[in-house]
C-alpha cells in the first residue's frame, strides 16, 4: 500500500504551506528553538486548521500548549 492510499483512506485532510502556516511556523521556532522546522510546521498547520489534539511520538513537543499533544504511548 502506498503512503497516499494509507492517508487516502484516513480521510485525513492534506493542506499546503501557505504564507500564514509559514509565519506561525517561524513564530513557534522562536519561542521553542529545540523544536525541528518539521515539527513547528505541523503545529502551526495543525493550530490554524482548528484540530483539537495533536498526536507525536516526540515528547518535547507536549510543552507546546496551544493545542493539546499527546504521545502514542499516552493511547496505550
């Protein structure tokens, strides 16, 4: 099974960078430098697409506050 069949069939909502998502990005970088561009990218999407909770397994990331992050093992 490819990637795209597997989010395909999550119903999962894929969304480009766009300007906004970039500029929220940039803004989480400064205030959490230890979080990796990635990671602040899918944050910031993740915020302004108005998603509820946000599912890692990088547990730095669960200091971020402005969306609840919980880890894999957090579901167990």
């Amino acid at each position: 099974m490819t990637f795209m069949l597997f989010i395909e069939g999550m119903d999962i909502e894929l969304r480009s960078i766009d300007k906004e998502i970039a500029g929220k990005a940039a803004r989480i970088r400064t205030e959490f430098k230890f979080f990796k561009t990635m990671d602040a990218l899918q944050l910031a999407t993740a915020c302004l697409s108005g998603c509820d909770l946000f599912l890692t397994n990088d547990k730095q990331l669960k200091q971020f506050k402005e969306i609840k992050c919980i880890t894999v093992e957090e579901l167990e």
